[in-house]
C-alpha cells in the first residue's frame, strides 16, 4: 500500500473524529429510515412489510488481497454482497450497518475509499447507510457488515419451497468471478517475482475482474420476477458456487435434482481463461462462487414467463429426494453434485 | 488455551457441520422472529413498532485478552453489551446475529464454549439468535454482533434531546469493571513472570470481576422508568466512560452539564482496589469505561420520580452551553471534563 504525504494518520483524528468524517454527510432517503448513525442504534420504522437482516463478515487474508483488490472496489463489493442476500430472499435492501476493524498501517484516505465504495453501491441500490463500529486491529483489515430489508407479507422467498418437477432457473453466468481471481492470482505471482510494483495487464479481460472485484446484486432480476408475476418457490443467491447452493435448496425442501452441463450459463471469457489455465470449465461454474446470481426454483406452469426472461436461464429441474443431485454432461454421462464448502479452516495461523 | 484429547479440530465439521452444530436446537421464542437461521437472511415481523439496529465488532487483542476470559464469558459479554445499546435507546432486544472469524487455535468445543455464553445471554434476556457468518481467521479470534430491537412509536430516547435544567442520572455504579480489568492484567503478569499457568486468587474482588468479564444490560431500569411513567429526554449506555458519555449528550443536545464528584456512584471494592494500585477513583469512574450503566436525563419535574428509583443516582444537572461541562470535586473545585474515547490505533501492528 503506497503511502504518500498528503494522508492522515488515522491517530490523529481519534475514533469520533474518524467517525464524523466518515458519516458527517450521508443523507437518509428511505421513509423506513428514522434515524442513522450518531446514536447507540440506528431506528428504523416498518409498516406492515416483513424485515429481513443479514450479516457478513470480511477478513484481510481470507476473504481479500489488498495486494489486488483497489479499496473502494472492496467497499463496492462487502455493501453488494449484502444487498444480493437480501434480493435471494425476494426482498429489497434498506439499511447497511458497517464496523470495521483497522490496523496502523491504513491511513484514512484509505478507509475513505474503503466508504466511497460502500456509499456508491448504497446510492446505487437506493440502501441507508445507518451506523456502525469503528475499532483498531492489531492484524489488518476487518469489516462486518450487516443490511436490513424489506418485502411485502407473503412474498419471501426461502430455501425450502422446491417442489419435484419445479423448474431450475440461474441468472447472468456462473464461474467468471472465479476465473477473475485466478487472473488475479497469477498477476500477483508474476508480480511478485519480479520484485515490482503491481501494474499487471488485463487487456480484454476486464469482465472477469469486474465479475470479482466489482459484482453486482441481481435487483433487475427480482423486479422481472415480480412483473412477470413470478415468485419463485425457493432462491438463494450463488456465493459459495452452484454445487453447493443447489444442495442448499434441495436439502431444506427435501428434493433431488437433475441439471444439464449445455445449459449452464458460462461466458465466452471464462471459457478462454480456463482454456488457458488448463482448468475444467464446469468445475468452475459448479464451485467457483461468489457469481452473486440468483439461483431460484418455479413451477413448471410458470415455464413461458421464465424462459422469455432476459438474462435468466432454465439449467434443469427439480426431482424426487430420492433421485439424488445429479448433472448430465455433454455426453450423457451422469455425475454426482457435491458440495465443496469452505476449506478455509485447512490453513495456517500466523 | 489447553487443548485436550476430547477436543476436535474445527476442520473435521467444515463449514456448515460447524454452523449446523452450533444453531440446531435453538428455539424462536418471539413472535416477531419468523424466521431464524438456516437461510440467506433473519425475518423479523413488526406490527407498528419501532425497529432498534445496533452492532458491535469485538477482536482478539484489542478488546477482549483470552488469558483471563473464558470463552463462555466472553460470549455472554457480546451479546450483552448489544443488548445495552438497544435499552439505551429506551427499546426491547429482540434478535442477535453474530459472525465469528476463527483461527486454527480454536477447537469446536471453544466455539461451543462461545455460543453458551451468548445464547445463556439471549436466554435471560429473551432474545432470539437468528442468524450470523462463520469463517477462518488467520489471527485470533474475531466477533461481530448485530442486535435489533423494538420500541413502542414514540418512546425511542436519542442522545440529542436533553434540556437545560434536565436532572443527570445514572444507574448502579461506575468504574468496577474498569478495577477488575486492572486486577486481571496485574494477575496476567504475574503469572506471565512465573511461567506457571493462569490461576489467580481473586478473593473478596469477585464483585470487580464479574463486572469486566460478566456485565449486565439495565433491562431492569428500562422496565423502572416505564413503570414510574418518566421517558428519559436522553439516555446512552456507559461504554466508553462516564465523561465521554456525558459529552456525546451535551455536543448532541447543545448543552453544558454539571456533575458533582461526591454523587458519583462507586462501589467499595472499587475504593480500595484504587488505593491498592495508587489510582485516581473518579479517573476509573469517569473514564474507565465499560461499565454498561445507563446515564439519562429527566425534567426536574420528574425529580421524585426518579429519586425513588432503586440503583438510580442523580449526579447533576443539565446547563446552557456556554456553562460548559464540569464537574464539582468534593473540595468545591471545577474540573472541566475531557472525553477520553478510542487510542487504540495507537498500538503496534505485528
């Protein structure tokens, strides 16, 4: 992290000094926003609409590389996935609470873009920033992150609605956010060994690193489920990869399900990078993650609304728990979904 | 931390066999919770209340030293010190959310440890625990906590609304568990000096202790002050200190104060553990912190009123703005208060 002169030990400003700055000129635009921050609890007002929280927490090492990842992107991208959580529930995102923990060698400027970031994807999705916790670190960069919702009565979408025969539905594609992170990596390396600063080149490549650095939560697609009056029986959003969000799905509503390798949706880049890093195309759409698309279920009578939904893609359907999880491949052959989880607890402490 | 052989490594469970083991028999117990963990987001119903957000970031080394706070306790704390912050707006703690990060060092059964302490908590305080994150960590252990609370439309008291002439009151007393902080990391060096393991004697200081390392929320005085009928024009809970606290209500009410050194509440185990360590008591009590107290005040007319509250002291008064903040020593000196607030980021990175 380069320092230059013009910035500001984060000392020297204090907590509440630091605070004031960071929050001194948000504005409120939701009605539900009664007050923000500035107080022991942001207060928020709903009628008769169903709230939903969610809650994220990010570390430095595990969750992102500073070496790669530009602040303000960071920032985009902890309010975003936050906001997708809440769009998984058919719900829409109101307010964002933010704590971070902040080690010494972070100057303010740098958590001021760490905040541009969060604030653009608030002002973006039309989401209060209401409060927060601002704290040293003695080991780099935490953040935790926790949005509130709303939806009308009866319009929540849960994991455990799926029914056999329903339909399997995906948005955008799967496996190029993954693909932007491998990108990155391998920048990072190269950069490394050659002991100079990383100014790597991502010419025609751009989308993968936006897919990574910079995703977007799918409103659009919960505003065209709701006009083509759609509600899907069951959703969730595709963090940890498809494999293992489908088990998600399919464990909570009891279910098994059949899914095509030839109707995963996979962009023309990632297609190529996988070519280059030699890598298998479908192992990545299934457990690269954090895609941040919606992964929803529908009954087969809403099969002519779904398919004329742009950007939405039917990838299978919903079967007999019995029947187990299964993708079809190309040639016919049959393979067992598994999850792959999160092995993080496998590495070192320093 | 001894790991025994009953112990398991974190990452024979992964990911979800963690989450799985640690929310399967909780139980909703408010009608407000719709749904609690299991999905992308908590879903909390609220009629025509007010909702109550807060959230809390507590790190390894920063706030919370393992050598001498079991896990146990230090869950009960979290959750705890969330729920203060939802009675300091005058509101009821419904639900918590709480996100870990967690270094290989941990084993399921310190984790176990952790969530008997915070879910002990919502036990008595009657909140439910709806949702959270899990993840590594590649230092020590990291804990964010989110609560949201209800409150009567109406009957929120913000930091901003006290008047001149308005009564200063506070509950129970200040600066113990400040004391008890002291002792433990005298006892911590002690013991470090002596290569032996941990096991202090802390007899007779039990009440010190049990304020830094098992504080209560003032549930009870919240409850106090709806029975007698008086709301508070402002109310904030003690965490940082009686003195910054006290200036957080004045800059926000544009305000003074005046506070009488002789009034201040302090327990006797708090004297002498002064005394024994050669400390200025009303430095402890006034910036001491994390005593979890409530500080609010009342009109004048509600004087009575709150005079006969059990635990509730009035220590001053309200005063116009250019009068300043002060507090009167027991010898009729003024000494103008300062806030003491957040130098963590003083402190070293390693």
């Amino acid at each position: 992290m380069i320092q230059n002169e013009q910035e500001t030990e984060i000392s020297t400003l204090g907590e509440f000094g630091l605070i004031d700055r960071l929050t001194k000129d948000i504005k409120l635009v939701n009605e539900s926003s009664v007050k923000g921050v500035g107080d022991d609890c942001a207060v928020l007002r709903y009628g008769e609409k169903e709230t939903l929280v969610t809650t994220d927490l990010l570390l430095e090492g595990i969750h992102f590389d500073l070496t790669y990842t530009p602040l303000k992107h960071l920032g985009y991208k902890v309010a975003v996935v936050n906001f997708s959580d809440v769009y998984a529930m058919n719900g829409i995102p109101r307010q964002l609470t933010v704590s971070l923990g902040v080690s010494k060698r972070f100057t303010v400027e740098h958590i001021d873009a760490l905040y541009s970031g969060i604030r653009l994807a608030c002002e973006i999705y039309g989401v209060d920033l209401v409060g927060g916790d601002t704290s040293a670190s003695v080991t780099g960069l935490i953040i935790s992150a926790t949005c509130i919702g709303e939806a009308e009565k009866g319009k929540v979408v849960y994991r455990n609605g799926a029914k056999d025969t329903d339909l399997i539905c995906v948005s955008g594609d799967l496996g190029s956010a993954y693909m932007g992170l491998q990108l990155l990596e391998r920048e990072r390396s190269v950069s490394k060994d050659s002991q100079e600063e990383f100014h790597p080149a991502f010419e025609g490549r751009e989308y993968l690193l936006e897919r990574q650095l910079k995703p977007e939560a799918r409103r659009d697609v919960v505003e065209a489920l709701a006009k083509a009056g759609v509600k899907p029986t069951s959703m969730i959003d595709v963090s940890d990869g498809l494999s293992s969000e489908l088990m998600h799905i399919c464990k909570q509503s009891n279910t098994g399900c059949r899914i095509y390798e030839g109707r995963i949706p996979i962009d023309y880049q990632t297609a190529i990078m996988a070519e280059e890093f030699n890598m298998n195309l479908v192992t990545a759409a299934l457990n690269g993650g954090e895609d941040y698309e919606l992964l929803f279920t529908v009954p087969l009578t809403d099969h002519e609304k779904v398919a004329a939904m742009e950007g939405v893609k039917i990838i299978g359907r919903i079967t007999k728990p019995e029947l187990g999880m299964y993708m079809e491949t190309r040639d016919g052959a049959e393979l067992q979904l598994r999850a792959q989880g999160w092995q993080a607890f496998e590495q070192e402490e320093d």
